[in-house]
C-alpha cells in the first residue's frame, strides 16, 4: 500500500457583509450622540473534509463605518471579535486609527482573523471524528469613537453562525473500457 500524503485546509467563513453607521454629536468635553451597525451578516458555512485535517478557521468582514458630530474626534477602533457566547468572545482582528482630529469621517475596513486563534476554540471543534460535527461560532463586530483617549461612543452587532464540518471516506469511481481486435501477420 502507498502512502498518500495527508492535505491540510482552510475553511474561510466568507461572503461576510457588515455595515456601520451612524453620527455622533460632541460638545465640548462632554459627548453625546449615537453611532450605529446596522447590519452583520455572515452565512453559515459547511465543509467535506476526507483525506485531510483542518489547518484554519477563518472570519472575514467588511466593514463600512462613518460618524459625524459637531466636535472632533480623536480616533476610532473597530473589532471583530469571536466566541461561544458574547461574555467569553475574543477579539481576532482589530483596525484603530490615531491622531484623526475629525468631525466627521467615514470609511471601509476588511477585517480577517483566525477562530483559532481564540483560547476557545482549535482545530478539534471542527474536526469530526466519524460522521459530522456542527460547531456554532458568536461573531462581535464593535465600534468605538473616541476622543482624548476617552470613548465617547460605540456601538455592536453580533451574528451566531454554525460551521458544519463532515468527514467521508475517500471514494473513487473508476472505470476502463475497452475494446481490441487481433491481428495476424504472415510471410
């Protein structure tokens, strides 16, 4: 029997949708205002795996942010963050931007991390040992102004999303035809 060499995969939770707006209104050193997200959005996702072990989980977002207020701001934080449960989530991937002195700003931010590179959870969560295995993932997309170090608003959305993983047996369909005729020399 030969050895057949094991594969290692990604599983990229993609197709990942987030959205965050809002405005935030300041006066002087006290703030008020509103930011908001009004969207997040990431599908499940299911992978076949066979001859091979899981290397990655990742989740990908797109974020798109903007605030406006009638003081600058001094800076902002998004933060993707994953977990079994929100109380328990870690941050996996985070975007800040200093020194902005801004009253207004928007923008667009990819953000991408690796769910296991959380205490909570490694590749056994999504690796099944016969059959299939259906790990649910809490999903923290958080927005922070801030001003003078301060926040002085924030806003989250959160999205439960299950990641099915199903192992097989390789399994190979092969077929050979044929067909030949005999031929006969002579001298």
């Amino acid at each position: 029997m030969r050895n057949v060499p094991r594969r290692r995969f990604l599983v990229l939770v993609g197709g990942t949708v987030a959205t965050a707006s809002g405005a935030l209104a300041l006066t002087s050193n006290e703030a008020s205002g509103s930011v908001e997200i009004s969207e997040l959005t990431i599908p499940d996702e299911t992978y076949v795996l066979t001859d091979e072990s899981i290397e990655d989980v990742r989740i990908e977002t797109q974020a798109d942010w903007s605030w406006e207020g009638n003081a600058e701001a001094t800076s902002y934080e998004l933060r993707l963050k994953v977990g079994s449960t929100v109380d328990n989530a870690e941050i996996i991937a985070r975007k800040e931007q200093d020194g902005l002195g801004k009253k207004e700003l928007q923008g667009t931010a990819t953000l991408t991390g690796s769910v296991l590179d959380t205490s909570i959870y490694d590749s056994s969560n999504f690796t099944p040992s016969n059959g299939s295995l259906s790990t649910n993932v809490i999903v923290l997309l958080e927005f922070d102004v801030l001003r003078d170090g301060e926040v002085v608003e924030s806003a989250e959305a959160t999205e439960g999303v299950t990641i099915s993983v199903r192992k097989e047996e390789l399994a190979y369909t092969v077929s050979l035809s044929s067909s030949g005729e005999v031929i006969v020399s002579s001298s």
